[in-house]
C-alpha cells in the first residue's frame, strides 16, 4: 500500500524546496530488489524460519547471516544494529543486510512494541541509503500498528538543512510486518499511522515562521478536503480573530489577540453512517510560546514552536483513524490555535478573562496559557445545547492532548506522558492503548477536592496558575480543564500532557498519534493476541 507524498502547498515558498524526500510504502515486498534490507526483531526471531526466508531473498548467503547475528553480542536496553555486506548467491553488485535487533527485556511498564529502540535502530540502519527494504518480524501482530508507527518517526519529512553539491536522492523504503509465524500486517491500517505519526511530527518540527496559527488552520483544512476526497466526508468549522469574542470564547482570544496571526477555534467533523458513540478531540495549538508578559528566558523559549505537539497529533490521528475507519464512533476533533505572544495588546497578568463555560478567569501567569485555550475547547466540546455539528446530545467521551507542563517530565519522564481522567476504566484503556502502540502513559491522581484551592482567586472563579508549585502541578494543570467541561457533562474525560514525549532532540515524534487512534477503536488488537518474550 503506499503512502501519498505529503503536498508542500501549505508551506510558504522559502520553506517549500525543504521536504524530507523519503518514499514510506507498507505492504509486501521482494527484498532482492533492494540495495540494503534491514531486518528488525529481537535476536530469537531474528535467527527463525522467516528471517532465514528474507535473507534467502535478499540473496544473503545463510552462513554470513548467522555469523552476523552470533557476532552481535547481548542487545542490551536500547537494542544493537549490525551490519555488513554480501555478494548475492549467484553473483552481482555487493548488497547489504543489517539486523536491528531488539531488547529482550520489557518491563511492565514499557511497551512490548519497544518503539524506542526500534525507531533509533532503524533511523542509524537506514541512514544514506536510497533504497532500503525494512522486514519487522514481530512476537504478536498485534504489534504492527505500535512498529508501523515507530518506524514512519525513523523518516521525518520536515528538514531546512541547505542542499550542497548533487540534489538529495529520493529515498525509496519499503516496509514489511508480521509476526514469527508469517501472519502479515494490516499494511493499509500501518500505513495510515505511520504517515499520521509523520505529518505530526512535521508539523511540531517546522518553524513558527511558516508554521502561524492560520497555517495550522490551514492543514487543518486540507486534512478535511484529502478524507473527502477518499469518500470520507468531513465538515469543517472555523471561528477566528474578534469573532470568538463574539462567540464566547474569550480564553483563546486572549491568549492569541497581540499576535500578528489570529487565534483560531479549528473545528473538524466525521460522523460514519449508523454512530452509536461520539469522541471529541481537543488539541493544545499553541504556534509559538514566549510566555506573554511572563516572558520566558532564553533557555526556555527555544523550542517553544512545539507547543502545538497535541494539536498536530490529534489533527494526525483524526486523519489516521477516519481513513482505517472508526466504526460507531464519531468524532469531533477541535484545534485551540493561538501564538502566545508580547505585545502592548497581550494579556496581561491581573487581567480578568471569561470563556464559554461562563467562568471568570485571573491571569496570574501569562505563560500558563495552554490551559486557557484548552478550557475554551473542552467547554465547546460539551456545551448544552450542543454546539458541535449533528450532535444531539454531550459526548460520550472527551480527549485533551497538549504539550502542557515541564512538570510532566519531572512525573512521568519522557517516554511516558501524563494521564488524568476522572473514569478509572478510561484510564485503563489509556494505559493499554500506550502499550498497543507504543505512545505510553503513565497516570497520574485525579483528585479535584485536593487541586481547586490551588486557583481560589478573590476578585474571579479562579486563577489560571496553582498557588503552591510543589503540590502535583501536572494534575492540578488537567484539574483547571476540567473544571470548565460543562457542569451537567457525565462522560468520561482523559487528559494526556505529553510534553516530554512529544519533542526529543530537537524532533517532534508524533507521539499520541497511535495512542488517540487506538482510543477511538480504530486500531485494536486481535482477539487471539498471542504473547511472546521476555518481560
């Protein structure tokens, strides 16, 4: 199955000749067609009766590769690659094979798919080369949706670096997956994610200059028009600038009103035919972060255009999961797009704004603003009547995802993000969802009672920022969201920060595109989901 190449028609034109020019296809493949096949496993796969199928393939002599693997010693945490080269059994150019193999160990709370290592390995083995097959031959095919995803972050498609000399050749990758018995992948549902992981990522990595508040609307836009192009039919909402004063949503106006771009409300729509349950996805969209007048140093503003980390994986995974299909569900996916910048007309602390939910908020720092355009997107989502297109009633379930606090790195690390829910079995299929794809969460209490007082204001409903910063920031942060869901709302509500996840050296990752995909149902594991290796 292949991947469309991504249109650069959104990018302006000094950033346009800039594209990562790696072609990702899934599906069967002819190894003896490529110059280098990677083969990515743990080490006992590696040396069965499929590995041995691939490499006779690939022309790869039997003996060479045995030698290979019996030469690689212990994987260790983060996995090994070897390589070398071969002339093919019965003459030729040389060729090379690599092995990415895999830990063995997988702790409880790591995730079997070992993204980690196999996103690593697979960016080092592959690395130059223009024309690679990649065979990932797995314990469970179950794993294929959390691999398919590791290996899409191994080839980003965002890259400013000048061309010197010849033009960069087009990569051409061809991927792969199934499990020690030959039970292949659904290669049209890895292909979705692997791309939405990839468009995501994109998006964190390009810089604030192109990657403006109206440009997110933008993509936003053309993510609608590529599903109803397919005969997946997607309304599209946009509410921007002044009018969402008019509107009533006055926090993400105040966040965004002293930036050049305008604050947006960016509303995408999918309802399949007979939907029985509703989903809404809410996504931190913040372009750039200063801090506002609570203006950030130096060291803590740069990399601040990752801000948007959940809006871009929740706008990837909508696309992902509307093409493989969400059965019963539909969804509502809302981007809270706002630059948070300074200005004489920025939002100042003191200031006293108000959202959609009715509540009065104090500004008591300018550089807490996620929260603001988060409450203004939950209380949108679940507002009585229902503002949302076709919905009759509140949703079943609400998602926020956002690059929200540096305490979440301090929590949960990061490779783990944050989970705040206010239902223990949401919080649960979070849990297992993160270890299907390999997007891990780690929870995190969901206590109102203790978090409220933190934001007692005297002059408003609330403040914005927590009083006492020693006291669960990262749960207190979700519990300001949550308190403008509206009052009457029953359904569940998870909360995912994934700050540290969504942004590691210097790349965006696409991280929550898998794990929002698996919680909408559209990627599952078999119901006879074998279990294999060590942990």
């Amino acid at each position: 199955v292949a991947l469309n190449r991504l249109s650069t028609s959104s990018i302006t034109p000094r950033a346009r000749a800039v594209m990562s020019a790696a072609d990702l296809r899934f599906g069967s493949l002819s190894p003896s067609a490529a110059k280098k096949t990677v083969l990515i496993g743990r080490k006992e796969n590696l040396l069965g009766s499929m590995a041995s199928h691939t490499i006779q393939q690939a022309g790869c002599p039997q003996d060479v590769w045995n030698a290979l693997l019996d030469g690689a010693g212990d994987a260790g945490d983060d996995g090994k690659t070897v390589s070398t080269m071969f002339v093919p059994v019965g003459g030729g150019a040389p060729l090379t094979v690599c092995a990415a193999i895999l830990p063995d160990a997988c702790s409880r709370y790591a995730s079997p798919v070992r993204p980690h290592a196999v996103t690593a390995l697979l960016t080092s083995a592959a690395s130059g080369s223009p024309d690679v097959a990649v065979v990932a031959i797995l314990d469970d095919i179950a794993h294929a949706p959390g691999t398919a995803a590791a290996v899409g972050r191994s080839f980003p498609l965002f890259d400013a670096k000048q061309q010197v000399g010849e033009p960069k050749v087009e990569a051409k990758i061809q991927v792969s997956i199934m499990d020690t018995s030959g039970s292949a992948a659904e290669h049209e549902v890895c292909a979705a994610l692997a791309m939405g992981v990839r468009r995501a990522a994109r998006l964190v990595d390009m810089p604030p200059a192109t990657l403006t508040t109206t440009a997110l609307v933008a993509e936003a836009r053309q993510a609608a028009d590529r599903l109803s192009k397919s005969g997946k039919k997607v309304q599209v909402e946009v509410i921007e600038g002044d009018e969402l004063l008019r509107t009533g949503h006055g926090l993400i106006h105040a966040v965004g009103r002293c930036a050049v771009e305008p604050p947006a409300l960016a509303i995408l729509s999918y309802t399949p035919s007979g939907a029985q349950r509703t989903v809404a996805l809410v996504g931190k969209g913040i372009v750039y972060d200063t801090g506002g007048l609570a203006l950030k140093p130096k060291e803590g503003m740069c990399g601040m255009k990752a801000d948007m980390g959940g809006a871009a994986a929740l706008l990837g995974a909508f696309e992902a999961a509307v093409e493989i299909g969400t059965g019963e569900t539909a969804v509502h996916l809302l981007l809270c797009c706002a630059e948070n910048a300074i200005g004489p007309n920025a939002v100042r602390n003191d200031d006293v704004v108000c959202g959609i939910s009715g509540r009065t908020v104090e500004i008591n720092n300018s550089d807490a603003e996620g929260r603001l355009v988060l409450a203004d997107g939950v209380a949108h989502a679940t507002a009585i009547p229902p503002r949302l297109p076709g919905l009759k009633a509140q949703p079943d379930l609400v998602i926020d995802m956002a690059t929200l606090t540096g305490a979440q790195m301090i929590a949960t690390g990061k490779r783990h993000a944050a989970a705040i829910s206010n239902n223990e079995e949401v919080e649960a299929a979070a849990v297992a969802a993160g270890k299907l794809t390999g997007d891990l969460v780690c929870p995190l209490p969901y206590a109102p009672e203790f978090y409220r007082k933190e934001f007692k204001s005297q002059v408003a409903d609330m403040k914005n920022s927590v009083k006492d910063r020693s006291n669960a920031q990262a749960s207190c942060a979700a519990n300001f969201i949550a308190e403008h869901l509206h009052k009457e709302y029953s359904g569940g509500w998870l909360h995912i920060d994934l700050a540290g996840p969504a942004f590691i050296d210097d790349r965006g990752t696409g991280f929550g595109v898998g794990l929002a995909v698996a919680m909408l149902g559209a990627v599952k594991p078999p119901a006879t989901s074998k279990k294999r290796g060590r942990s």
